[in-house]
C-alpha cells in the first residue's frame, strides 16, 4: 500500500470573540475537522505559522498562555507524525486503514493523551514541597521497609515528624517559596547559617536534616516533581560526638541504690518511677538492647532455669537474632518483675531521671567534651552523671566487653552491629585504658 501523507492545518474556530477554540482541519481520503482543547487570544494568531505570536507588544500573561499552546501544538505534530508512521509499518486493520475515520480517531488520541500530560503537569505543579513531605510522612506508617520486610519503626516516624517541622519553621523564617526550584546550593548554604545563627543547633543536626531531606527529594524526584539533582551533594554524613560510657562499677553503684529508702526520706518523689527507669537502663548496660527492644521484653526469651542462662531476641531494628549471656542483675530483676519489665513511656523523662541516678551514685568524675555548636567547637566540662542517657546503656555494654578483651566479632553478634566500622562508633576508650588493654601485646 502507498504511503499517503496527511494534510492537515490548524485555524481559529471563530474570530468573532477575544478568544477562539484551535481546530485542526485535516485531509486524508476526506476532511475531518477536531478541536485541539486549545483557546488563544485571536489577536496573536499567525494564520501563516499557524502559531501564537510571543510579542512584547502583549502582556506577560498572554506571552504564558500562548507559549503553552505553541508547546502543545507542536507535541501534536510530533504525535501525529509518530502514530501514522507506526501504523503504516504495522497496518493491523488495512479495511480500516486509510479512511478518514481511522485518521481523525488517531489525532483524536493523540489529542487525549497530551490533555492528560498537561494535566498531569499542572497538577504536579499544584504539588508543593511542604506539601509533598507532608503527605509523605503522613503515610509512612503504610510503608514497608525494604531492608528489614516490616512497617517502618514508629521511632523512624517520630524523627521524620521532628526533621518535617525544622524544615517549616525554616520555611517560614525564611520566607522561602514553597517550590521545589528551591532546592539549589544557596539552599544548603541558607539552612546551614539558619541552624548555626537561628536555632544554635549542634554540628551533626544539619547532617541528620539533609539526609532525611534527600529520601524525600528523592521520591519525588522518582514522580517527576523535581529534575535538578542538585540536592544530592548536600552534605549528609555526619561526624563522630565525644560520648561517654559507664564503668563495670558505676552501673554497680547504680544498682546499688536503695530507692524506696530514698523515698522514704524525701529524697526521691514517692510517686516517682525512677526504680522503674533504672531498672530498664541495668538491663541496657548488661545486654546492648536498643531502646526499642528494651521496650519489648515481653518478646524476648529469658531462658533462667538453664544451667548458663540467657536471653534470646529478634531486634526490631534489624531483625537480628542475638542470644546474650544472662547478667545476674538482670535475673534479679526478672524475679523481681516476674518478667513484666515496666517500659520506657517518654524518652525525656528517663533521661532526666539517669542524670538524677547517676547523681545519687556519685558518679562526679569530670569529663570535658568538644562541641560543635553554632558553628562554633568549644570544650565544655561535665559532671559525667549529666552526660547520662539511654544510649549510654548500649554504649557502656559494648566498651565494657571490649575493655575486658573480648572479640569485636563476638560483641557485634550481641550488639547485632554488621559492620565493625559502625560499631566502633561505640567503643569509648580513652587513651589510658587503650594503653592498659595493649598492655599484654608489649610483655
């Protein structure tokens, strides 16, 4: 079969209004006339070109308008040209094939589907990125974890919901437009000045910011809402903090509180449940549990009868299976709750509470830690009770066992740590006892 071209032209449907409907008029073994959807300003119609006229003699509003139909005029043109060629290669129906309802109903598709794109557009334009993080976090409850094949981890959540309202604040401060062209180079530079000057914050918030910050830019970069790539290079990796543990003898000391005597002389709030927190943060210091799972142990098996007790737990983190040797303080403490450990309710309050502990025990060494802290690093001295916090638990755990010479490999299958590199993060050894552990390689 010949190959037939297609005549076709575009033309007003009226130039009696201001406006006018654009109409392709088209030729092929018979006239056929469509509506494009499109409506142009009469007076900037070249009847020539069969375009808008982009002049500066209109006004900014209707140089858009027409620019955008311009754009969809010529993605037609393109579509058409594809569609016909495609069909001439693979004719499937020939008795269709060549009459003027096949052509007209081939634009008239062509038509449809750039509708759709520029609607598609406009509503991807009507997608903010506040918005977007919004809705994003909103519905993270509904997402699977790819790593771990479960609903992300509240604790995951919370810290999205925490990083989402710095980034309004930021919004709002600022008074920055809510689009993604937002995100360039000058965008790092201003949220770096803004958590240094503004909010005084430490070094490794901004870090922990932009690498959250990237996992929603990335999806939406995944639906089209975002194309420059600039924000890839925002710095994200954040650097290692002065934290201190808590030796085999202060956990001791701590365990050694008689709380309900220091209740009774006033000394401790009778209705406080500050036996409760350190009883939960002895078992951190002596199995390396996460504070989620700490606030699990009703799924964890404590194996107590067994002639070497232990307790066996899949973490939630990781849904690592880890079995650790069984503490005699934390088979105190089994009795004593008759395996119904209370929880953590409010993370704040228990780390109040440890600083008040760690008080109470006496442990006043002081400790000089450097903080980066407005752009500024300074050393500050502590009383090391005031440094004491949950994670101190986990922490303490893993130096202690390594200070004691135990394996690195051995302690990670505890901690459920897969890469040294990242565990070493929680060896906390100052120079003195790294000297006294080298010790025995020196005899």
């Amino acid at each position: 079969m010949a190959k037939k071209e297609i005549n076709y032209n575009y033309n007003l449907k009226s130039k009696k209004d201001d406006k006018s409907l654009v109409v392709v008029i088209g030729y092929f073994n018979g006239k056929w006339t469509i509506s494009t959807t499109q409506k142009v300003y009469v007076k900037t119609w070249n009847v020539e070109k069969q375009r808008c006229i982009v002049s500066t003699e209109f006004s900014d509003r209707i140089n858009r308008e027409s620019r955008k139909v311009n754009k969809f005029l010529d993605a037609l043109d393109a579509a058409i040209n594809k569609y016909m060629a495609d069909i001439y290669l693979n004719p499937k129906d020939k008795s269709y094939f060549g009459t003027p309802k096949f052509v007209k109903d081939r634009v008239k598709l062509a038509i449809e589907d750039l509708v759709e794109a520029e609607k598609e557009e406009e509503e991807k334009k009507a997608i903010t990125p506040l918005k977007f993080f919004r809705s994003y976090v909103e519905n993270m409850h509904k997402k699977v974890d790819a790593h771990t094949g479960r609903y992300i981890a509240d604790r995951t959540i919370v810290h999205h919901k925490t990083v989402l309202k710095r980034y309004e604040d930021f919004f709002a401060e600022k008074h920055l437009k809510d689009d993604f062209s937002v995100f360039d180079l000058k965008f790092q530079e201003m949220f770096m000045d803004w958590a240094y000057t503004s909010k005084n914050y430490r070094y490794n918030t901004i870090p922990a910011s932009f690498s959250l910050l990237k996992v929603w830019l990335n999806e939406a970069a995944r639906q089209g809402l975002i194309k420059d790539e600039t924000y890839k290079s925002y710095r994200s990796k954040s650097v290692e903090v002065d934290n201190i543990y808590l030796t085999e003898d202060e956990i001791s000391r701590l365990y050694a509180l008689d709380i309900p005597m220091l209740k009774s002389k006033g000394v401790i709030d009778a209705k406080s449940t500050i036996e409760e927190t350190r009883d939960l943060f002895i078992i951190g210091c002596w199995t390396g549990l996460r504070q989620s799972d700490l606030n699990h142990l009703e799924k964890a098996l404590f194996d107590v009868e067994a002639t070497e007790p232990t307790i066996t737990v899949v973490t939630e983190k990781t849904s690592e299976k880890v079995k650790i040797p069984m503490h005699r303080y934390i088979k105190e403490l089994y009795a004593k709750y008759e395996g119904k450990f209370p929880k953590m309710r409010d993370k704040s309050h228990f780390n109040q509470h440890l600083k008040e502990l760690g008080r109470l025990a006496e442990i006043n060494d002081e400790v000089i830690i450097k903080e980066n802290r407005g752009g500024k690093v300074t050393s500050i001295k502590y009383k090391k009770y005031q440094l004491i916090k949950c994670h101190t638990a986990r922490r303490s755990f893993a130096t202690n066992l390594y200070l004691k010479g135990a394996p690195t490999i051995s302690i990670m299958k505890l901690t459920g740590h897969t890469t040294e590199a990242n565990f070493m993060k929680y060896i906390k050894v100052t120079r003195e006892e790294n000297a006294q552990l080298m010790r025995q390689f020196f005899k």
